[in-house]
C-alpha cells in the first residue's frame, strides 16, 4: 500500500490539483476576468447570459465547440495532428505545476528552472506552430511566420524577466536556480534596496512579454484578423479551435501563475494551506491579471514593425539587463 501512494498522489496531482482540471478551471476563470475587465474598461456588458455575471460562458463556447460545431477539413488537412500536439502543449503546461509550491508532489532540484523553459518555452511554441501547419493555408502560413518572429523575442524575455529573481533567490536559498527556492523567497528579495530597482525591469519585461505570449492588444499581430482573417488559426474549427482555445487561455493563465510565485511569493508571508494564504495567492494573481487586462483595453494593434521594436526594447533589452546586473551580484556577493 505505501509503494502505490505515491503513484496514486501523483496521477491525482497531474488529474485534479494541481494538474488538468484545476488548470483548465483557472485558465477558463483568467478568459472570463479579461473579458469582463476589458469590457467594463470599454463600456460593454462582456460575458453575461452563461452562468453567474456571465462566469460559465468561457466553458460554453469550449463545449461548444467541442460537441456542436463542425470540424471543417480539406484535402490536406491533418486535423489529427493538430489535436494531438494542441493536447501534448497542454500536457507540458500541466507538468510545469508540479514545480510550484502549490503542488502537493513537487520536482524541486537545482536548475529546475530549465525544466520549465523546455516545457512551457519549447513545447507550447511547437504545438501551436505544427497545429497550424496541420491544415495547410496561405494566410495560415503567414500567420506562422509572424508568430516565429514574435517567439524569437518574447520567449527569452518572458524567461530572462523570470531568471531576475531566480537569480537573486540563488543567492540567498537552495536548490539554487529553481522555482520553488524563488518562490518561497520571492517576497524578502523586494526587501533589499540592491534588488529592488532589477526586480522592477523584469517585472515591466516579463508583463509585457506575456502580453505578446497571449497576442493580447497591443501585439495580436500573428492573428490581425484585419489582414490576415484569422491568422495562423484561419483553418481552425470546432474541436480543433477548441483546443487551440484552451491551449492558449492555459498558457495565459500559468504566464501569470509564474509571475505571482516567482515575483510575488505566491501566498507568502501566509501558508499555502492557510485561508489568508489562499485569499493572498488569489488577489496577487487577480492583480497580474487586470494589469494585462489594463494594457490590452489601452493600446490598439501595433503594426508589426512597431510591435518587435518595442518588444525589443522594453522587454528583451530590459530584461537581459537585469539579468547581467543579477549575475553580477551574484559573483560579487558570493
């Protein structure tokens, strides 16, 4: 019996807490806050008729198009690959939990932090790119090639950002380079006044990064229904846009999980099994959540131009900056 617990710990971990349902439950949750902050933001109603203040409308539309909309195919269409590596993104956006101090069965080593680059800065990009090219269109390809160019940018400044207080947690904690040090530590980092002016560069470079991540205003330039329909997700229809969908509204909601462990500490200075630490974790993330709701009723689309010169600039620069300045630290320090 004790040689099965662990395993049995480990399937309900990955199924309901902190795995597939919790996730899909926050992801559709985070959907519904930016459209009802950005509605509000814009004077419009936002989501309404499903569910209380409109809260099960996300999870109609994903049922929607799961059971009751047509899945359109061409002659060259591999809608079953599309599905396949939409539900392999998922899957390594599930495994990236177990990293966090939230999950009850946790990998927690020295750089471990590079786990979290392979799955969520390796395998999301891929799944989102061979799901587009599994239904071959002109428009869709365009699609792709503006999304690479975006990934060339935003990847390593979402990850340069979080290395920031990786780094400086490294200093003061071990396993060193690792989420779960950083998050327990993340709350004292912002007490030191060497710290404080680098965590603040990576913070404005990560929340602008998640911001192209997720193709929120001002950078959906890979979508740009204006001129391209739909961009890469133009051939996109019924289970497949469904799980395109999730795909995305999951790899929004962990970008925003992340930032609230790594930078805010999660539910720090509470325990995590403690009601002040759960009313704590929910409101730092709620605040991640309505400063990318903030920006995106604020800006309209940047061209594309414009949209990686200020990319570059105010989140790749910015945060390789901090992370020099944080290794420098490190080496004097130590």
């Amino acid at each position: 019996m004790l040689e099965i617990y662990p395993f049995i710990m480990t399937l309900l971990s990955a199924l309901v807490f902190p795995g597939i349902l919790f996730i899909v439950a926050l992801a559709l949750f985070t959907e519904w806050y930016i459209r009802k902050a950005v509605a509000h933001m814009q004077s419009r109603m936002g989501p309404t008729y499903v569910g209380p203040i409109g809260l099960l409308q996300p999870l109609a539309d994903l049922l929607k198009l799961l059971s009751v909309k047509e899945e359109m195919k061409q002659k060259y269409s591999m809608t079953w690959l599309a599905k396949a590596f939409g539900v392999i993104g998922i899957g390594a956006m599930v495994a990236c939990l177990f990293l966090l101090p939230l999950s009850p069965v946790r990998f927690i080593g020295d750089y471990d932090f590079l786990i979290f680059i392979y799955l969520f800065g390796v395998w999301v990009p891929i799944s989102i790119i061979v799901m587009a090219l599994s239904i071959p269109n002109p428009f869709a390809h365009l699609g792709v090639s503006r999304l690479l160019t975006f990934i060339i940018v935003t990847e390593p400044a979402y990850f340069a950002g979080l290395l920031v207080p990786i780094t400086f947690a490294s200093i003061e904690a071990k396993p060193v380079y690792s989420i779960y040090s950083t998050s327990i530590k993340a709350v004292s980092l912002w007490t030191n006044p060497y710290y404080i002016p680098f965590m603040i560069i990576a913070l404005i470079a990560v929340i602008a990064s998640i911001q192209a991540k997720a193709m929120l205003n001002p950078f959906n330039i890979p979508e740009a229904e204006q001129e391209l329909i739909a961009g890469f997700a133009t051939e996109f229809s019924g289970p497949v846009l469904a799980i395109y969908n999730l795909l995305h509204d999951i790899d929004v909601a962990i970008s925003a999980l992340f930032v609230t462990y790594v930078f805010l500490g999660g539910p720090l200075p509470f325990n995590h099994l403690s009601i002040p630490g759960i009313i704590l974790l929910i409101i730092k993330y709620i605040a991640v959540v309505t400063i990318i709701s903030v920006i995106r009723s604020s800006f309209g689309r940047y061209r594309i131009d414009q949209a990686i010169r200020v990319l570059t600039k105010y989140s790749l620069i910015l945060a390789l900056i901090a992370v020099i300045a944080a290794n420098i630290m490190v080496y004097v320090f130590h």
